[in-house]
C-alpha cells in the first residue's frame, strides 16, 4: 500500500507530465484535471486492496501520459497557444 508521501509524489509527478505537452494547452489541461479528479476520488478509498488497485492504475496512466507526451512533441506546432501566452505575461 502506498504512503501518503508516494501519493503525492505520484500526483506531483502527473503535474510535472501535463508541462510535456508542449504547446497543447487544452491536453495540459486535461492531464491536469484527470489527475485532480482522479486523486480527489481516491481520497475517500479505505479498502487497502482497492488502494492498491489505484495505485497501479496511477501508474500505468502515468507512463501513458508520458508515452503521449513524446508523441505529441513529434508532431506538434512549434508556436505557443494563446492561453499559455497569458500565463506567461502574469507576475
């Protein structure tokens, strides 16, 4: 069963993949939401099989992420969406 410092290990890490994503503001976004969501659900798990269950299910969606990650930087745009160009004129 994983510790709550792995969790949140596990959860920074899908933070740090949705940044991999290059100029696809909307993927970003989304990796960034699933992993919320899906953390924010597993949160009231108890069942030590259950969280085990999760925690392997994290982790394959994870690699997944970051198998799409290179995929997308292989056939992306090189020029940066207009949101993430707002986020960069902020303080």
């Amino acid at each position: 069963m994983p510790s709550a410092a792995e969790a949140r290990a596990l959860y920074r890490a899908f933070l740090r993949s949705s940044q991999h994503f290059g100029t696809s503001y909307n993927i970003k976004e989304y990796v960034k939401r699933r992993a919320r969501d899906g953390f924010r659900d597993a949160a009231a798990v108890s069942d030590p099989a259950e969280l085990a269950r999760l925690w392997g299910a994290g982790r394959a969606q994870l690699e997944v992420a970051r198998r799409q990650a290179i995929v997308y930087d292989l056939f992306s745009h090189k020029h940066k969406h207009a949101m993430d160009l707002l986020h960069q004129r902020k303080p």
